[in-house]
C-alpha cells in the first residue's frame, strides 16, 4: 500500500461524505417542509372545527332560548286563565 492508494481512499471518502451530506441535508429539509405543512393543515382544520362547534352552539342555543321563552309565554297565559277563573269564583261567591 503506497501514499497514493490512502490518498485516493480519502478523496473517495472525503466525497462519500460530502454526497451523505448533502442526502441526508435534502431529506431533512423536505422532512422539514413536510411538517410544517402538516402544522399548517392541523392549526386550520382546528379552526374550523372550532368555528363549527360555535355555530352549532349558538343555532342550539338560540333554539333552546326560543323553547323557554315559549314555555314561559304559555305558563303566564295559563296564569292568567287561572287568575280570571278565581277571580270569577270570587265574584260567583259574593254573588
């Protein structure tokens, strides 16, 4: 083995090195890109969920507002039918 042939096997090492390198910098690079996309995509899927779930809150909401308020609406409607019938009772009595 000759000065020539460890000089060569360097060279040859020296730029198998360099390709790896390179490789491996390419791959981390897209691996990098792909994440990032992949962040991206998440963070707006999220939102709209979120904007969604809101939607469908206040639409459940506001149904269960417009339940209520009829509810209450026929309580004081039977209120005052009962209010008018005691107050009939009373006028039958003192007669």
């Amino acid at each position: 083995m000759t000065w020539a042939f460890f000089n060569t096997a360097a060279g040859a090492a020296s730029l198998m090195g360099l390709t790896l390198a390179a490789v491996l910098g390419v791959v981390s690079w897209r691996i990098s890109r792909a994440t990032d996309k992949l962040i991206v995509q998440g963070r707006d899927s999220t939102q709209t969920l979120i904007k969604e779930v809101h939607a469908e809150t206040e639409r459940t909401l506001a149904g269960m507002d417009s339940r209520w308020q009829q509810a209450w609406e026929r309580a004081d409607q039977r209120a005052d039918e009962r209010q008018r019938e005691m107050m009939q009772a009373i006028q039958a009595l003192k007669g």
